[in-house]
C-alpha cells in the first residue's frame, strides 16, 4: 500500500505527497465515526482507487498535534506577529506560546511588517521580554526585504507551522521565502484595523533547504478546553522551575502565600505583563471547569 504525507486538506479531499506524486485521497468514513480525521502533516498509507484516486486507510502515529490551527508532526510554531496593522497584542503572544509549549512545539516569534515602524519603545520591551525568557524573536519586513535570510535559516530542517490573526503576513513571508509558490495575500480592513481571512486551508509547502512550512487561516481565538489550572505553570518557561519553591504544592501563583513565583514578580524576574497573562489564563481555564 502507497505511503505519503498529506501535504493540503481541501474541500474534503486530502492531498498526499507520494514518491513525488501529489494523489487526491479521501479518508475512510470510520475515521469521522472515531472522531480522529486525517490532518495536513500526517503520514498516511493509502489505496489507489479505479478513478486514479486515493483513498485512505491509516494513519501513523503523531509526534506532535495541533487542533488549532489543524496541523499534526510540526516540531516548531511560528509565532507571526504584525507591530502595526494589525497593532501588537502582547496578550495573543504568550496564547499562542502557551498553546505551542502544551503541544510539545518549540515556539519562536516573527514580528513582522517593521518598515511601518513599531509604537516607539512597545516592540524593544517584547523583545526583551522574550528573548529574555529564551524564545528567538526575528524582525522581518518583505517590503524592505529584511530578516527573511534569519527566518529561513531557522526553518532550515524543520516542520514549522506559521500562526498568527489574519493580516500579519504569515502568506507574504512564504511568498518572499518560496518565490515559486505565489501565495495569496489580502489587505487589511482600514476601519477595523484587521486581515481579511485570506488564506482559507492548511496547506505544507518545502523549502529549497529542506525543511517544511505550514501556511494557515489566521485565527486569534484559542480555547483552553481541557485545560488543567495545574498545568498552566508549566507553559510559562521562567516560572515553570520556580513552583517547587513555592510554599504549597500545586501551587497556582495567584492568592496562596509564600509564593515564589509572585515574589519573583515583585522583584521582576518575572514580567509584570507575562504574569498578568498567566492570570487572566487561569481565570479562563477555571471558568471554563465551573460550567463542565
Ligand atoms: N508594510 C508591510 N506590509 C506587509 C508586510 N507583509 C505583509 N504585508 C501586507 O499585509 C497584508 C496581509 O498579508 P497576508 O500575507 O495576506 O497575511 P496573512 O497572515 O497570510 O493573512 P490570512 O491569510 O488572512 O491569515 C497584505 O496587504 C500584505 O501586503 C510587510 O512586511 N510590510
Ligand atoms: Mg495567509
Ligand atoms: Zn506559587
């Protein structure tokens, strides 16, 4: 049985990449029965059917799995971030990290579109911010051709998933780094200060140096269904070894005592914003448990 990676997901059909074939597969119907649908990245093993179609039997297991956006076996997430147009929302950020650190990715941060020039000293704290934590950050611009020999040696030997709000320039990046693929990019919406959800579908794309990018539809909303308030620590890398001097096991840093992650606050080893983040996720996953 054909084996290949499906490489875009569209309309109901999977397209898997094969021996340097692209064959259009549809999945088993016992897979929506399971609720475990193929996702763009998967390896799958597939039976070649009468009208030179595909169809697929199974999937091997996943490295790593992302729900949003839907993407299996990516090691590294993009990060992509606009500092105008859309403006910088720190708070998106450290969502989407947290949601990258949970699905075992390694995260780093793309700023993107710094020709329109950053709120003056709002980008140079971020940076610090996290590079302070250990995430890479990378500057790019496609108008000034800027960071882009940097981002694509980062990629270099990778799965990388790009995410990001519609608008930030996740497809430009790809046109700037793959001439050949041509990608479509929309504006932004003027008056809500927005993209226009462009990109409709998931779709891998290789680089001329051998690594994988995943485009996909921006999205800013991240749910934390399922989520344990215990495990939310965990994600925040530079509070993350700090719980065990914590007073209380299962500490959850917001109203116990002798907590070494609030006292790291008070003396700024931890950022006040990244902190007030944490917070306002806790806040979040438990009222979502309440109404389980
Ligand atoms: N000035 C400037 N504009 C950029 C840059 N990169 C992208 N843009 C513009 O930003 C807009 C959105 O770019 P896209 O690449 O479509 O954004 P996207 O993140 O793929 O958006 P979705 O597909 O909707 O998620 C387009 O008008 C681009 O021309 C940049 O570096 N500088
Ligand atoms: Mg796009
Ligand atoms: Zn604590």
């Amino acid at each position: 049985m054909p084996e290949g990676r499906i490489v875009k997901s569209l309309s109901g059909y999977y397209y898997v990449k094969s021996g340097g074939q692209l064959w259009q597969c549809r999945a088993r119907g016992l897979f929506k029965k399971k609720q475990y649908s193929p996702l763009v990245g998967d390896w799958v093993h597939f039976d070649e059917t009468e009208n030179g179609e595909g169809y697929i039997q199974s999937i091997e297991p996943r490295k790593t799995e992302l729900v949003r956006p839907p993407v299996a076996n990516a090691d590294q997430a993009v990060i992509v971030h606009s500092v105008r147009e859309p403006d910088l929302q720190p708070l998106l950020i450290d969502k989407f990290l947290v949601h990258a650190e949970r699905a075992g990715m390694k995260p780093f941060i793309v700023f993107t579109k710094i020709d329109l020039g950053a709120p003056k000293g709002e980008l140079e704290e971020l940076i610090a911010v996290y590079e302070g934590i250990g995430y890479p950050v990378v500057l790019t611009s496609v108008v000034k051709n800027c960071g882009l020999e940097q981002l694509g040696q980062m990629l270099d030997g990778h799965i990388s998933v790009l995410a990001g709000q519609s608008g930030t320039g996740k497809s430009s990046l790809l046109n700037a780094l793959i001439p050949e693929v041509r990608l479509k990019t929309g504006d932004i919406s003027r008056k809500l200060g927005r993209g226009r959800h462009t990109t409709r579908h998931v779709e891998m794309l290789e680089l001329s140096t051998g690594g994988w990018v995943v485009d996909t539809p921006g999205f800013s909303r991240l749910s934390f269904d399922g989520w344990e308030a215990e495990e939310l620590g965990t994600y925040f890398p530079e509070m993350a070894p700090l719980a065990d001097q914590c007073k209380f096991r299962g500490c959850l840093h917001f109203r116990e005592p002798q907590c070494a992650v609030k006292g790291a606050v008070d003396t700024q080893t931890v950022h006040a914003l990244r902190y007030e983040h944490y917070l306002q996720f806790l806040t979040e996953i438990q009222e979502q448990r309440r109404y389980e």
